[in-house]
C-alpha cells in the first residue's frame, strides 16, 4: 500500500513538471510582418506551422535583410484569421507565446500563436489602377478608358 502510494505521488510530480513545462508560457510578446509560409501538416499530427517574414535592415551591410519567424498555431480560429491574411497578402501583427518544452502534437517550434491582429488595408487586386499617377476613384481605369476611346471617336467621325 505504501509503495502504491508513493508510485502516484512519483505520478504527480512528473505530470506536474511536464504540465508546467508545456503549460506555463516562458516569454511572450509580438511580432508583425507578412506571412509568407501556413500550412497545415505532419505525419501522425497535423499542425498549423507558419513562416512570419518580419524583414529588417542589416546594421553591418546597409540593406534589407529578411529576418524570418517560424511559428505554430494550435487554434482552428486563430488559424482561420492567418490564412485570410496570407489570401488577400495584408501585415498582420501575431501574438505569441514561447514554451519551454515542446510535443510533437502541439507543433513543431515553441512559438504558439495566440491572437491575431490585421495591420493596415487589404492589398488591391491585381489590376487595380490605384498605383498609377493620377488615379480618382469613380473614373476608369487606363486600360478600361484606351478600349472605349477608338469606339467613341467613330460615332464621332461618323455624325460629321
């Protein structure tokens, strides 16, 4: 009786160590950037992992250099929010939590993303004539504008 009782308090202990080395959060704060990499995969678990690329400048050389942070994603909501951000290519600013020790069916880095934040507007879609010089919103676009411009001018020429 008494090696028994012994043997779940050895129990205890150890699933009280591993609880607060998984558990409990060792560091935690932000970063922003464009998510360049989610996926969801494994062989036995699958995981939400992902590739933040947060950029940089390098001190040394005097350019840009990007700085890249691997991350997982235990969440299916906070999932959901990331993979919008990578559909329509907006910065987003993750907030995470680093573990001591990881399991293989939490992820793959110790960086468990806990909430998702949208920076700034949604990048235009492709063709959108907002990035050329001149562009008012209501009027069309130059390539829209160059097609209607041969048919306007022969009803012209033709009621001379």
């Amino acid at each position: 009786m008494r090696g028994l009782l012994y043997f779940l308090l050895f129990l205890l202990v150890v699933f009280g160590v591993l609880y607060a080395l998984t558990g409990w959060s060792y560091s935690d704060g932000e970063r922003a950037g464009t998510v360049s990499k989610f996926s969801r995969r494994g062989f036995v678990f699958k995981t939400y992992e992902g590739v933040l690329n947060v950029g940089g400048f390098s001190g040394e050389t005097g350019s840009l250099t990007p700085q890249y942070f691997d991350f997982s994603v235990k969440d299916e909501a906070v999932a959901k929010q990331i993979t919008d951000a990578v559909k329509s290519g907006q910065r987003v600013t993750l907030h995470y939590e680093e573990k001591i020790l990881k399991f293989p069916w939490n992820g793959e880095t110790k960086y468990y993303i806990t909430q998702v934040e949208v920076v700034g507007p949604a990048a235009r879609p492709y063709g959108d004539g907002s990035a050329y010089p001149g562009y008012q919103p209501g009027q069309p676009q130059p390539a829209q504008s160059q097609a209607q411009q041969p048919q306007q001018s022969a009803t012209a020429d033709s009621t001379l």
